[in-house]
C-alpha cells in the first residue's frame, strides 16, 4: 500500500493532535478518552472532508478539471470544504444543496449557508428535500461541458474510493502518533455517515497490520443498510490502493441506536453530549454528527462496553459552524 503513487495536494502542514481528554474521562468514570482533533485540520473552520478533498481536488486537476461540482444538505460542512479548496486553487465551484424540512423562507443565513457566500459562492443551486443529488450533479455538469468548461463531480461528502484515501492517510498518522506518543489504542471510534471516514480508517489500519477495532456510530442509517455501505467502500479503497488481501466484513461494525428521529434532527444525548464536552473540555462539537457520535461513545462507555483501563480514541471530524444555525437547542 503506497499513497505516494496518488495526485494529492496537503491542506494541512503537520498532523493533527491527539489529545487526552482527562475531564471528560473523568466525569464518565470509564476508559481513558483521546480525541483525533481533525476539527483542526486545513482550509475553513476545518474537518475530517479536508483529508478526503487533498486527494479528490488532486485528481481533478489531474484530469484537466476547472469547475469542482459536489452536493449536500444546506448545511453542509463538505460543501464548505469544497468551495474552500476551490478557492485555494482558484477552481470555479458548483454547489447542489438539498432543501431541509423547512420552506426557503425558513432558512436561516447563517453556519454554513453563511459560509457559503462569504467564501464567494457564485452558483448555488438548491433542489427539493428527497431529490437525486448524483442526478442533479449530472445535469449541472453537462451544463458546465456545453459552456466550454471541464466539471469534476464530487459525491456527497467526498466518499468514493479517492476521498477515502484521506482516511486509509489518517490510519497511518494514528499508527505513527500512537507510537511516538507509547498509546495502545483500545478502539478506534468515528462518525459513520456517508462512509468514506469509517472505511478509510478500516483500510488504513488493515494495510499497516493493524488490529484496532473501528467502531461507526450512525447519524442517518439503520445498522445494516450502513454496514453493507462501508463493507462496499472498503472493498473499492482496499482495491483502490493495492492492499492484497481481504478486509473481512466483520471488521465493519456501525451501531444505529443515536440516529434518533432522523438526520440532522436533535436528540436529548446529543445535546449533552456537546454540552458536556463544551463544559468539561471547551471543545466544539456539532449537532449533526459528532454531537450524535459522541453520545453515542457516552452511552457505550455508560452501558459497559469499555473497560477501564482501556485507551479510546474519537476522531473528532468537525463541523462545529452548524452550531450556530441550532443555537435554539443549546440555550
């Protein structure tokens, strides 16, 4: 496995820290806590969709591209990203924003949807809550080649093989950093949403001989839909990047009991959750994801699932904007 031979740009000069989080460890009375702290990583406000667009806008400027299409809820943290690496690369940038539960007139302009424009978003597109978002990234794209330019489609939240990389990455800067720092990680646990995080971090470990266990809390997704989307992907990243052997299906395991009503909607856990680690820590989380994830962690630690003595890392992947378009929930 060599990434090496792969097209990628570096957002981020070093690797991000792991941190110990004593307090928070404390006022669960579980295992010790350390957070991968990818909130910190390169380009707008950060998160875990930078290590997947290094080597996605790589590829696309590989590929002649001038104009990076992708696609995402309006709140969208890699919408964000994207736009943000176009702009370093001086790339045009379409964005295809699926409509919330609420009517336009409902839409708050801040978060990310503020972001947007403050980064010069010059073509925002937004389509009906349910729509095809591939669909409807085809069609903007067409577009683009009839006007005489080159597109580049991003799928939602970078997770094809290529973005995935950034993870199989990540996978090998955990190793370095655990034995720099002497840390034999217990477990590993991430947000599992569109997948490409989770399965990169399956594959990475996979290909340094790695053992650690990957544990995917869902934020949208049943148990097995989301299993069988992340087994999918690390079958493709694994061929992807040249690992020779077979990355069992039971390395996969996501646990759905934290989507609560649905995607993007609130729980009461997520709420103490960001809030409890806010308090304990001053770390940001978002409602969306790492909210819901990290409650999740809290509940797997409360209910036994660790043992004391155990060394739990969380990638903490962003998205700390959308807190300011769900302040409501916090007051």
């Amino acid at each position: 496995m060599n990434l090496a031979k792969f097209p990628r740009k570096k957002y981020t000069e070093s690797y991000t820290p792991i941190e110990k989080l004593n307090n928070f460890s404390e006022a669960l009375g579980g295992p010790t806590i350390y957070f991968k702290r990818d909130d910190l990583l390169g380009l707008t406000a950060g998160g875990n969709k930078t290590r997947k667009l290094e080597f996605l806008v790589a590829d696309a400027q590989e590929n002649g591209a001038d104009t990076l299409i992708t696609a995402g809820g309006i709140q969208s943290n890699h919408c964000r990203l994207t736009l943000a690496a176009a702009v370093k690369e001086k790339m045009k940038c379409i964005l295809v924003l699926e409509e919330g539960l609420e009517p336009e007139e409902k839409r708050d302009f801040n978060g990310n949807y503020f972001l947007y424009h403050l980064l010069g978003a010059e073509n925002v597109i937004v389509v009906p809550n349910g729509a095809d978002l591939m669909e409807e990234m085809h069609k903007v794209a067409k577009e683009v080649s009839e006007k005489g330019n080159t597109p580049y489609v991003i799928p939602v939240g970078g997770s094809n093989p290529t973005g995935a990389m950034g993870y199989v990455a990540c996978a090998q800067e955990i190793m370095a950093q655990s034995f720099e720092q002497g840390i034999d990680f217990s477990s590993v646990v991430c947000v599992s949403g569109s997948g490409g995080m989770h399965a990169g971090l399956i594959t990475g470990f996979s290909g340094t001989q790695s053992q650690i266990p990957v544990i995917g809390i869902n934020v949208s997704r049943g148990k097995a839909e989301q299993e069988e989307k992340v087994a999918k992907l690390v079958d493709e990243t694994s061929a992807h990047v040249g690992i020779p052997n077979f990355i069992s299906r039971d390395a996969v395991t996501c646990f759905d009991e934290y989507v609560g009503p649905g995607y993007a909607l609130p729980t009461p856990e997520m709420v103490e959750a960001v809030q409890l680690l806010a308090k304990t820590e001053g770390i940001l989380l978002d409602p969306v994801y790492t909210g819901k994830a990290v409650a999740g962690l809290i509940d797997l630690i409360r209910k036994g699932k660790f043992n004391k003595e155990d060394n739990i890392l969380f990638v903490h992947s962003g998205g700390s904007p959308a807190l300011y378009a769900n302040t409501s929930l916090f007051a």
